[in-house]
C-alpha cells in the first residue's frame, strides 16, 4: 500500500540538497581576470559582478578600447567560470537521481 514512500524520502533528501548547493552557490565569490590581466573581476553565485579591479597602468596608458575589452573579458571569464562551477555542483546532485 506505502511501497512508494521510500521514493519519496529520496526525493525528499535531493530536494534539500539542491536548496543547500544552491544557497552555497548563492553566496559563493569567484574572481577572474581578463586574458592579458589587467582587470580582475568577481562575480557571486547569481552572476552578478560584485568587485572589479583595474590595474592603475592600464587607465595611464589611456587606451580606452583596450580597457573596455579587458573589463568585458574579465567579467565574462568570471561568469563562466561560476557557471561551471555551479553546473558542477549541481551534476553531483544530479548523479543521485539516476
């Protein structure tokens, strides 16, 4: 009659540990730098840019193209690199499922 429930206790179990990974993500910082390592970005785990960094050397030499292309590039590395962390996260839970 309750054969189902032992299912459910699993589902149950996942379900709080997918609120755990998420909350951790939520509150987890990741820093990354552009690609010539001027600019240093960091994003929290809902991909919203937290800190930014901009090497005083770059912002002397006045090119502004360059500048703008590193901050871009900070801030997307940053970005994927906080979704791969997340995707991996979550895949460990994931693994439970199957």
């Amino acid at each position: 009659m309750l054969k189902g429930l032992g299912d459910m206790g699993n589902i149950l179990k996942l379900q709080k540990e997918m609120k755990d990974i998420q909350k951790k993500l939520k509150a987890s910082r990741l820093e990354a730098a552009s690609n010539d390592g001027t600019v240093k970005a960091v994003v929290n785990g809902e991909l919203w840019l937290v800190d930014l960094s901009i090497d005083p050397e770059i912002v002397s030499a006045g090119n502004e193209k360059k500048i703008e292309k590193a901050v871009i590039s900070a801030i997307n590395n940053a970005a994927e690199k906080m979704k791969r962390q997340s995707a991996d996260e979550m895949s460990r839970i994931a693994g439970g499922l199957v």
